[in-house]
C-alpha cells in the first residue's frame, strides 16, 4: 500500500536536487552521486543495496515487485564542466538539474515518505550517452518487475509510450594522406568521409532520423588526410527501421585506396506500450487527478531497457523545463509539487490495486 505520512515539499526537493546536480556525475562517473544517495537514505524506510551495475537498489516489500521505478543518476556533461544551480525568475538554472538531477529527488522524497508494498526503486547508472543503458538493462533482469515507469525531469506534459530507439556508429576512413601539392590527386580520407555523411543525411528514409554528432580527422591544412572519423546516430520509433539501417552498413564503401571501418558504439532498442494497457489507464488516471494532462508522447529513457526486456513500461517527466542537455537547462520551480504529486499518485494507482 501507498501512504504518505507527511506532505511534499517542493524545496526540499529542490534542495536535493541541486545538491546531487551540483556533484560530478557523468555517464561513467556516477559512483559519488550513488554515494550521496547511499548517505541520504540511511535512516530511510526499506532495503538499499549497489548491484553489479552500480545502480543504488531500493527496495519495499518482497518480490516479486508489482513496479520498479528508474531514475537515472548519471548526466551529459563531463568532469570540466563548472557545476552550479541558481534560482532566477521562478527557474533552477544550472547543469543536470533537470536531466535527472530534480527526477532523483522526487523518487527519494515521494518513496522516503511512503509506505509502498512490493515496489523496487533503482537508482541507474549509463543512461546517457554511450552509457547503453546498462544499469536499466541490468535492474530490469535481475529484479523482473511487473511494470517498469522511467522518471525524468523534463516532459511533465505528456506520458512516454513510446521508446524512440537509437543506432550510434563510428565511421573511421583511412588512407595514404600526403602533401596537399606534390601528392593531390591522392584520395583524401576527410573528402571521403565528408561525402559519405552528406550520403547518409540527404537519403536517410521517412522512419528515421540521423545525426552526425562528432566529426574529426587530419593533421594539418596542407596536408591530404590519411585519417578521418565521425559518430553518427539514427533514431526511430520502428525497430526494424533500425534494424534495416544497421543491416545497410555493411553495403558502404569509399573511393579505392582508402578503407572504411564502421564500429557500433550503442544500440538502443525501440519500443512501446499501448494505450489501452492497464499501467498506461493506471498513470492517466493519477495525471487526471493533479491536473496534468493525458497526452502521449515518445522518448528515449530507462524504458526502452524495460520494454526490450517484455516488460510493460512508460516514462514520466517530474518537471517543466528548458534546454534539456545544454549547461543552462533550467526548470520550473513551481512545478516541482506537482511532478511530486504525480508519482505519489501514479504509486497509489498502480500499487493500492487489488493483486
């Protein structure tokens, strides 16, 4: 069962929030966030373990579990970047405060003063980047839930049905190079990988979308380049559009004399959730209640793991927010209590149901 024992409070959860986003916590450097979890729920309700995947377990009640809630704690952005959030005009302002910073704080404070019946929270780590979603895919397999809901911090509009998958390829072009004068006519490995991304974003079908993220390669402006490299991602909400792209690689090929290699990075699966599916009526019926609208969307969260898995799941934004990604992501203070009184809702639905 779900009972709160005391009510939410919107700066105390914001209070968390920029502490945790004020810690280093790129995909891949998540540990001193899993330890200040480790720290702020010592004296909490429930069971907490580190698994094999470094995600922070949490757990009520025994299993099975009806429902795991993911947060992830990792972020985009690197040990340089200079941390910090600053509330202005009603925002919270700073890196990671809303990807995921504010999402963590809202599952530590609903779930910290609750009383869930058989309910794991996991705390993730590899959401981002080349992370692979490793610890979604590892809390997913080893704890089986019946149900899977994804938080994030951004999206409080909408629910995500649907699992925007993601194929993430480098390209590596090599050649001879040589000297811009005495050698041209030489094949040029940046030329040629220039014209294979110019291939691919001019003729990528309807279902998918492609971006060319990271280019680099060369030496010098007077010398032919013996070696260029690009990462590229396709997205889609159709798997086997993805599948397609993967399977067309092998078929790419560059102007003799240079060779071409391409390395999957990432793969992230597609999927999706019907509308009609009881978690689905379930979470509609919690948003109806705090005033949120019931609108579906797509995304790529915790719960693509989940859904590649067989598991039913959705994921929800905690907040309202802006410039998701970018060192001045910012969110809406004032709808922190509601993102927080979604999820305690969303758990009264889904875990207060007869078994």
């Amino acid at each position: 069962m779900v009972r709160s024992i005391v009510s939410l409070d919107p700066e105390a959860i914001a209070a968390d929030a920029i502490a945790l986003a004020e810690l280093n916590g790129g995909t891949g450097h998540e540990q001193v966030r899993i330890d200040w979890l480790g720290r702020r729920l010592a004296d909490a309700a429930g069971s907490r373990h580190v698994d094999d995947a470094g995600n922070l377990v949490w757990t009520f009640g025994p299993a099975p579990y009806r429902l795991a809630v993911l947060a992830h704690v990792d972020d985009v952005f690197g040990e340089a970047t200079e941390r910090g959030v600053t509330e202005r005009d009603g925002w919270l302002c700073g890196p990671g405060i809303g990807d995921n910073a504010i999402a963590v704080a809202t599952a530590v404070a609903v779930c910290e003063h609750a009383r869930p019946g058989p309910l794991a929270v996991v705390f993730t780590v590899g959401e981002e980047g080349l992370g692979g979603l490793r610890g979604a895919h590892h809390a997913c397999r080893e704890l089986a839930p019946e149900a899977v809901l994804a938080l994030e911090g951004h999206g409080s509009d909408r629910v995500f049905t649907d699992a925007v998958g993601s194929l993430r390829v480098r390209f590596t072009v090599t050649g001879p190079g040589g000297h811009s004068w005495w050698d041209r006519g030489r094949p040029s490995a940046v030329h040629a990988l220039v014209s294979l991304l110019h291939a691919m974003t001019a003729t990528a079908p309807a279902p998918l979308s492609v971006n060319v993220g990271l280019i680099d390669g060369g030496t010098g402006v007077n010398a032919i380049a013996g070696q260029a490299s690009a990462a590229v991602e396709w997205r889609a909400t159709d798997q086997t559009a993805l599948d397609r792209q993967e399977a067309a690689l092998a078929d790419l090929t560059v102007s003799p004399g240079l060779e071409l290699r391409a390395e999957r990075l990432d793969r992230r699966p597609a999927g999706s959730v019907p509308v009609s599916h009881p978690l689905v009526a379930a979470v509609l019926r919690a948003r109806r209640k705090v005033g949120l609208p019931e609108v579906t969307g797509d995304g790529s969260t915790d719960a693509n793991a989940a859904l590649a898995a067989g598991i039913p799941a959705v994921a929800l934004g905690c907040c309202e927010g802006e410039n998701m990604h970018a060192p001045n992501e910012r969110i809406r203070a004032d709808s922190i209590g509601t993102g927080a009184g979604q999820l305690r809702a969303v758990l009264a639905e889904i875990m207060e149901r007869n078994p």
